[in-house]
C-alpha cells in the first residue's frame, strides 16, 4: 500500500481535488500529492488567500488511488461565496431580463 499527503484544515475538513473544502466522506473527492513540497507548496498558496486558515500536511494511506483512513470531520462545510454571475451590481446593475 502506497501513501499520499492531503492537506486538512482546522476544522478537519480536506481539501478537495475541484479547491473547495470537503469532510473527506467520499475519498475519491479528496485532493492528494505523492510529493510533500508539492502539498506545502499549495498550503502556502491557499494561507496567501486566507489569513483564517490554519491547515496541516497529512500523510495517508491509498487505496485503489484514494487516500485511506480518514478522519471524518464532524464540523459543518463553509458555504461557498455566491458566484459572481448572481450579483445584483453585476453589469452595472442592469436587469438581466431586460
């Protein structure tokens, strides 16, 4: 058995492969490197954009090209900003049925 990093959060949650925080439930939507510089370097990245984040490099095991035993987070997932598109100021206020 092979291992991989993945990159948790505070709250337990994971980082998923489409950027978004996941509670690592389903494996296959778990983001993971085979290179520990490789997870650091996204961590980084990731702490740049956000001052709240307190995350960690963890190594586990894969199977079948999932990361293996993870802790399930018991915490609620962040809610994800409203897409750009559904702002009201959006084409300087203009009403899109218009």
């Amino acid at each position: 058995m092979s291992a991989a990093f993945v990159i948790r959060n505070q709250l337990g949650h994971y980082l998923g492969k489409a950027g978004n925080w996941v509670k690592g439930g389903h494996p296959g939507q778990v983001a993971f490197w085979e290179h520990r510089d490789e997870a650091v370097n996204t961590l980084f990245e990731l702490g740049s954009k956000d001052n709240n984040l307190r995350g960690e490099i963890v190594l586990s095991e894969m199977s079948d090209g999932k990361p293996h035993n993870l802790v399930i987070s018991e915490h609620p997932l962040p809610k994800p900003p409203p897409e750009a598109a559904e702002d009201p100021l959006e084409n300087n206020g203009a009403d899109p049925t218009s």
